[in-house]
C-alpha cells in the first residue's frame, strides 16, 4: 500500500504542482485506500468512485491558471451543503437530501481546485461526541474499531487519520472539529465564526450558534490546516457574522511576543495522567521554542459552561423540536439520548433566554478581561482519549467523570467565540492519540495557528495502523 496518502496535503500539492503525479493518479491511491478501509470504518454518506475519477480526468486535462488546492482530494461533512451530494445532517427525517447550491466555503474547496471525493457521517442533527445514526449506522476509530472517532465531525476525522483524504470540512458548536481530531491523531481549527465562511451550513449558524457555531479545518498536519484557513477564510459580506479581517500570518517573533497562559484542568473535571503529561510536554516545547508559558487558570470558565449548557443544550432542543415533533419514532438512538440530556432541565422561559443572551456577552467580555496577560491559552481536548462506542463515564483519579463533563474544556471557546486549534501530543496507554488544544482571542486565529504549528513541529502526526 502507497503512503502517499498518508503525506500531508502540502506535500501531495507539490507533487501535483511539480506534475510528479496526475491528479488522477493521486485520486487513484485514495480510491484505494478507501475500497480498502472504509468497510471497517464506515465514514462516507455519498461516496461514487466514478464521479471522483470523473472529476479527476477533467482536472488533468484543463489547461487554464491551477489554484492552490488544485488536485487535493478532500471529503467535507454532510452538514455543510455540498451540491449533488447526500448532506442529512445522519437523520431518517431529512433522507435523500441533496443541496442545489454549495455552502460558500464548498464552493470556494471547488475554486480553489480541490477534488471532492464524498461527504462524511456525522450524528443524527449534529448533537452528540460520537458518530452515529439510523441512516448510515456507526463510524469507528481507525486506533481501535470498538472506539468512536468522536463528534460530530467523527466521519472527517476517521477519513482524514488514516489517507482516505487529504483534508477536510468539520463544524464545531461544543468541539466537533476538535474532540475528533483529538480521538484520531489530527489537527483541526474551530475559527473565529466570521472568519470562516458559515452561509450553508446544516442547520444554519444563527441565533446562540451563531456565536458557538463555525465550520473549520481538519487535516493531519497544521501546516495543512493553516493553508485552508488561509484558502478558503475571508469575508463573505452575504453573512450577517462576516468579519472583515484579512489573513495575516505571525512572524516568530510576533508569535514569542505572545505570553501564553497554560492549565492542565479546570479543577471540576479531572483528566487522565497521560492528558497531563502532554499538556507539559507542550510546555516545554514551546519553551524550548523561546515562548513564555506561564501557569494560568480564567476564572470564569464554569460560568461560561453553564452558559454553554442553555445555548447549545436547551437551546438546540428548542431548535429541533419543530422538526422532531410527532415523529420520536423515527430519531436515532443518539439523538434521543441528547434530548433526554437536554429535558434534565427545565425549559428555559423567554426571561431565562433573554438573562442567558445577556450573560453571553458580560461573560465573554471577563473573560477577553482576564487574557489580557495572557492572549494565548493550552490546555487539554477532552479529559479522556477516545471512548468504547457508548461509554459514558470514567473513573479518574478517583473521581467519576460523567459524558458531558469529559468535553467540557472545548465549551469555553464557543462560548467565546474563539479560534481554537488542536494538535496530537501524546498517547495513552493503550496507544491512543491525545491532542492539546491551543486557543487565542477572538480574530486572532493566526496567533492560535502558529502557536500551535510550533507544537505540532515538536510531535506530529502518527498513522493509525490499520492505515498502511
């Protein structure tokens, strides 16, 4: 088996740049690698093989100004409308939709030249951190079969861990493109919502989520990452959370000019020994690397989960409920389990809304107050590395740490409406990756990217096994 598909996304361009390989060629070895794994796996919604090939011999054949993605086989999550392809966000309700039009970063992967190769699984309406539903059934971890990959964006990242594509589109409102590249060995960006293109989303970013909600960047190294951001980002003056920003990269100096406050949890949910050793190990690589990282916990990070918990929990089941209505039967068994989640609570009264919107913005503005020492912030994904396919609760340090709870360290960050990269650290005992999670203030991506391009350059990406 070629390992080609296992090099990163920048590496395939330059051989396709420098005509070393046919974008046919290069689409071949991912077909194969597909057709090898995906039975296992399970990550593709709508997947025809022709039609990647299709594509591809027209590509080979053009003779016009190549972009800079041109060639790059890539596969986007089936909540961002892709047209022509299956995109139903994993629900029975929404079977057989196929958008007429292109998100607005889809349509940019398409000018840019990149080849889609399909769209991804995801869980049934996006709300949950594993990947399944009634529609496509369930998506494994290429680390270990009986393991999720995470969610939402689990398919993306189960693809994109093992070269059955080079790069991806993810969606993040509670770490959906983060806590999978976490589970799987991977890099991904939650950026500034505004930032990245948001108009096509499934369901659209509006109301909380547009604050919580942005469609993001996976790929497996974050040189990678960052040349999709920088591709695909920019203002798109049709959305109502447009940012006019450029992208504007950080000299190292810049970069060092950043002090950098780190904490290994948040003394609510306790993470494993081996999650606080990566989270020093990236201490002292970008120490190494002439950083000052300091110890530094914010304050208001629990106020800001439980704000999380009424803008995603409470509120998304308000947003689905006119849709779900009558129909209970037909909803995915993780689906109902995010509804019960959410009906623990009371439903939130239009005061209760009202105070919550409020607080969004007196929350956001203690926290930008407390980094202002510190505009950059590490610490970990997730306080375990990937689950067995339903499991709910651990034991850590002697504590029990249930669902929800395990995940909570990338909440924060939607709430702030912060960039956040993850990259791959460290490993469990079993051998499973874990990813640390760097974050910066609100439009400052490029401080999240280059920091956290510093860390990946220290470790880097590991292929599964099952890859080849």
């Amino acid at each position: 088996m070629s390992k080609l598909v296992l090099e990163p996304a920048v590496a395939q361009l330059a051989m396709l740049r420098e005509r070393r390989i046919s974008v046919s060629e290069l689409a071949e070895e991912h077909l194969a690698q597909i057709e090898r794994l995906n039975p296992q796996l399970n990550v593709f919604t709508d997947f025809d093989p022709e039609r990647v090939r299709a594509q591809a011999r027209k590509m080979d054949a053009y003779e016009g100004v190549r972009g800079p993605l041109f060639g790059l086989p890539v596969t986007v999550k089936s909540s961002i409308a892709t047209a022509g392809y299956h995109c139903e966000i994993g629900s029975t309700l929404l079977r057989g939709d196929v958008p007429a039009n292109d998100a607005v970063v889809v349509a940019r992967l398409r000018a840019a030249g990149a080849l889609i190769l399909g769209t991804t699984n995801c869980p049934e309406f996006l709300m949950a951190y594993e990947t399944a539903n009634l529609l496509y059934g369930r998506t494994n971890n290429p680390w270990d079969l009986d393991r999720t990959p995470g969610g939402s964006s689990g398919g993306e990242s189960a693809a994109i861990a093992v070269g059955m594509s080079a790069a991806g589109l993810g969606s993040d409102s509670g770490g959906s493109v983060r806590v999978p590249a976490h589970f799987t060995g991977i890099c991904s960006l939650k950026p500034t919502p505004g930032r990245f293109p948001g108009a096509g989303h499934l369901p659209p970013c509006v109301g909380p989520f547009s604050v919580l909600g942005a469609i993001g960047p996976m790929a497996r190294s974050l040189r990678d990452v960052e040349l999709m951001f920088a591709t695909l980002g920019g203002q798109d003056v049709t959305d109502p959370s447009h940012a006019p920003v450029c992208y504007w990269a950080r000299s190292m100096d810049e970069l060092r000019a950043t002090k950098i406050g780190f904490f290994e949890d948040d003394e609510i949910a306790p993470v494993t020994a081996e999650t606080r050793e990566a989270v020093q190990a990236a201490v002292r690589a970008l120490r190494e690397a002439g950083f000052c990282v300091e110890s530094f916990r914010p304050k208001v990070l629990e106020p800001m989960r439980q704000l999380w918990w009424k803008l995603f929990v409470q509120c998304g089941e308000m947003f689905y409920r006119p849709l779900y209505s009558g129909r209970e039967g037909e909803l995915s068994p993780i689906f109902a389990e995010f509804l019960s989640i959410a009906r623990t609570r009371k439903e939130l009264m239009p005061t209760e809304l009202l105070s919550a919107w409020a607080e969004l913005d007196t929350l956001r503005a203690k926290m930008l107050e407390e980094m202002r020492a510190h505009p950059a912030l590490l610490c970990p994904v997730a306080s375990v590395p990937a689950w067995r396919h339903g499991e709910r609760s651990w034991v850590i340090e002697g504590r029990s740490v249930e669902y929800l709870d395990a995940v909570r360290h990338t909440q924060w960050f939607n709430v702030l409406g912060a960039p956040a990269a993850v990259v791959p650290v460290g490993q469990s005992p079993e051998g499973l990756p874990i990813g640390v999670q760097i974050a910066a203030r609100p439009y400052e991506d490029e401080i999240a990217l280059g920091v956290a391009a510093i860390v990946d350059a220290a470790f880097g990406y590991r292929a599964p096994k099952i890859a080849g």
